[in-house]
C-alpha cells in the first residue's frame, strides 16, 4: 500500500498524501469504481494518466471509505457525489494529494521542482512580493509562490483570478515548512488566507483551509 499519511491539520479538515508506487494491474485492485468511473478511465491513453486517475480513488476511499465518489462541475471543479466533504486534489510526479472538510473551504497544490521556473516568473510574482536572492533557496522560493497561488485559486473556486494581479503572497523567509499568509484581491473577493507549506525532497506541497 502506498499511503504516505492522512493527518488532520486543523479542525474539521484532513490532508492525504498517496505515493504511486504500484503498476497499473495492482493499482486497480485497491479501488471499487462505477460504471461511468470505469469508463472515464478507459478513455484515458496516456498510462500515466490512468494511474493518476486510480491513485485520486484509492486515497479518497482510503479517507472516507470505499462508496466515496468524486463528481465533477462543468468548470471541472471536483465534489463528492454524496456532498459529506469539501474536496480539492493536487497530483504531481509520482504523488496525489487530497484535502477534506465537511465545512470548510480547502485548498491544494503539490509540484515536483523539475523546471526552471525563474523562466516564467514574471508571470505570476507580482511587485509586492519578495523573491529571495539567495541563488540556492531562489527556484524553492518560486515554488512555494506558484503552488501557493494555485491552492488560493482553487479555494476561491477559480474565479476570474489573475495569478500576477489578484493573488499575492506576503514576504516570507523560505524554510523547510512553514505558514504563510496571502490574499485574494478582485471584483468578486477581497479575502486574507493563511497556507501551510513544507518540502519534500524535490516537491513542494501547500494546503490552506477556511
């Protein structure tokens, strides 16, 4: 079994954190899948995909049990079908990452570290923010932001955000984890949120709930 953890990180809310280390035939034998389950996933080519798809079920059923479905709205926005949990789902390289609540608003985004995201930075740091100088932490840094902005984005449910204009993250020393605080900031929201971070090895995983 590939279960890395399931841990509550604040009230009401649970992180998962599943590691795909099976092959596609033994993968399949941990999940129970329904009939439009099954065929989603026989319309997936590409085999990485597929095991994407089963790891997202075989870490919900190992959080909730195994009748937990995920349904999706026409933004692609993912929910149970039976509406018990708030869902969001990160998946990155090899792991899958799945926040719950059944009250809150929750968040997460999980990224292996393999670009050189320095590249593209200025299309998500905004002035207000602060990038590290220090070459060594810098790439850690620019994670941290980009998978920070993306767990604010799905926590607002998507809505018509500007990574660069309306999501900001507040200056921060870059640590092996830590809580960081951000904001949303357009026509729709003006919220303060505050996010959790930690490295491991080559990823960077952020969660944030309200």
């Amino acid at each position: 079994m590939s279960l890395v953890f399931i841990k509550e990180t604040d009230k009401d809310c649970k992180l998962g954190l599943w590691e795909i280390e099976e092959d596609y035939n033994t993968l399949i034998e941990k999940v129970s899948l329904d009939d439009k389950e099954k065929e989603r996933l026989e319309a997936f080519r590409n085999q990485a995909r597929k095991l994407e798809f089963l790891s997202v079920r075989a870490l919900l059923q190992t959080m909730v049990d195994p009748q937990a479905r995920i349904v999706y709205d026409r933004t692609n926005k993912p929910y149970l079908r039976d509406n018990s949990y708030r869902i969001s789902i990160s998946h990155s390289g090899s792991y899958t990452a799945i926040f719950l609540s059944h009250t809150r608003r929750v968040g997460v985004d999980m990224e292996k570290m393999t670009h050189r995201i320095s590249k593209i930075a200025h299309y998500f740091i905004n002035p207000e923010e602060q990038i590290t100088p220090d070459k060594k932490k810098r790439r850690y840094h620019l994670y941290i932001h980009w998978c920070a902005k993306e767990t604010l984005y799905k926590i607002c449910d998507k809505n018509a955000l500007n990574f660069k204009k309306n999501l900001i993250i507040q200056p921060f020393e870059p640590e092996d984890e830590g809580i960081i605080q951000g904001y949303v900031n357009n026509e729709l929201i003006r919220e303060d949120f505050t996010l959790h971070y930690v490295r491991m090895e080559d990823y960077v995983l952020v969660w944030c709930c309200k």
